[in-house]
C-alpha cells in the first residue's frame, strides 16, 4: 500500500528526495565550475534532468545526442546532433566534459573514451554518473527486453522516448580503469554509492528487499563493489 511505502521513505530515507543521485552528481560538477569553463554534455538529449542546467554557471555549454531534440535543449548554448563516437568539435575544445546516465548506452565506449581524451584540454575533467553493472538492477536489465525498461520507466515517470537501449560495456570500476588507461586519462576517482532504492519502491513488499539490500552493501567494505551508483572522475594529463 502506498502508505507503507511512505512510511519507509520517512523512516530510513527521509534525506533522499527525487532525483538525488543527479543532485548529487550535480554537486560534483559544480565543484570544477568555480571559473568560466567551456563545458560538453556528451548525451544531453532533451533537457529533461533540471540538475544537468549549468547555464550562467559554466562559461559556455555545448551538448551532442543522437536524438533530434538536443539542438533545442534550454539547458545548452549549443546543441549538435551527433554520436559520442564522432563529436562534431576540435580539438581540446572543452576544460569539462559529462556524461549524466550515457555510459550504459554506449556499444561503443572505447571510442567514446578517445573523443574524451582528443575533445579536453590538457588537464581537463571528465566526469560521468552510470549505474554500476554489479548491482541487481543492471543485472536485470541484462536479462529482460526493452519494453520491460519502457514499462518500468513509465510507471516511474519517465516517458517512452526518454528510454533507450542499454549495454553495460563500461559500467564497472574495472572496465573504466580499462578505458581510461588505453585513451590516455588519468583515473582521480571511482565513487560506489548505494541510496535510496528506487526501483523497488513500487510496493512494500519490494521496498523491504531493496532496504535490506541497501543496508548491507552499506554496512560491508567488501560488498561495497555492488553499490548501484558509479561516479567517475577522469583527468587528461598537462603532458604525455
């Protein structure tokens, strides 16, 4: 009933509000934008996540998806519609690159991960928010159909359009480490965080496994590995 499940958001969870794992990303991008940078959002898509609004913050923000939408993004200076792949800027263009629930998309990050590397400036940031693929959502997502995210998704809030297809090819600490070593970026952090476990808040009876879930990955160093949340703090080196 919807009231057990409300019970429980105010019990164990009663500093977590919607959208808190953006916020929290948000809160980590800030921290670079203490001067005028020039900044790409890689996966930008709509303008749909306010958090991810860093105009009058940073000094110039550009943004590439592959959805159409992205050239009227309210959130960006400029939008391009174009692949992760093949960005469609020069070289060391940018101080500060994100990608914001984009690296689980990708069939292929290993390019990704070179765009990163000839798109920044030396000593510039790159920064992305990802579900870990060790976690039990990820793991069900590998394992059901599209329609079921879709499904999922809407009953959660989020329309058809804004859910697409996942990979999970760069979605572990391991497989960033990977990535990042072979395009040239310095590793400067690898956050594991659990939360409030959004995709079991569905009924009581979901949300119990899901806090029990929480508390243990929480309470043990060695579970900390199945965390859901991977945050990502790459660096391009002043010189190679």
């Amino acid at each position: 009933m919807k009231w057990q499940v409300e019970w429980i958001d105010k019990k164990f969870y009663a500093e977590f509000q919607s959208n808190w794992d953006d916020k929290l990303f948000r809160e980590q991008i800030v921290e670079h934008l203490n001067k005028p940078l020039d900044v790409l959002d890689l996966g930008a898509g709509a303008g749909i996540v306010s958090q991810m609004n860093f105009k009058g913050i940073a000094g110039h923000v550009c943004g590439i998806d592959p959805d159409e939408r992205v050239v009227t993004n309210p959130y960006l200076d400029e939008g391009k519609v174009a692949f992760g792949e093949k960005v469609p800027y020069p070289d060391e263009s940018f101080d500060l690159i994100f990608a914001d629930n984009v690296l689980e998309h990708l069939p292929q990050p290993g390019k990704v991960f070179y765009e990163v590397y000839r798109l920044l400036r030396p000593g510039g940031v790159f920064l992305s928010k990802t579900p870990n693929k060790l976690h039990y959502m990820p793991l069900i997502a590998r394992l059901t159909p599209h329609r079921f995210h879709q499904w999922i998704n809407k009953w959660r809030g989020r329309v058809g359009e804004d859910v697409f297809p996942t990979r999970y090819q760069a979605n572990s600490t391991g497989d960033i480490r990977k990535l990042a070593k072979i395009a040239g970026l310095e590793v400067n952090r690898l956050d594991l965080i659990e939360g409030r476990p959004e995709y079991l808040r569905m009924s009581f009876l979901t949300y119990i496994p899901g806090l029990l879930y929480e508390r243990l990955v929480n309470r043990f160093g060695f579970l900390a590995r199945y965390r859901i949340l991977l945050i990502v703090e790459l660096r391009k080196p002043e010189s190679r």
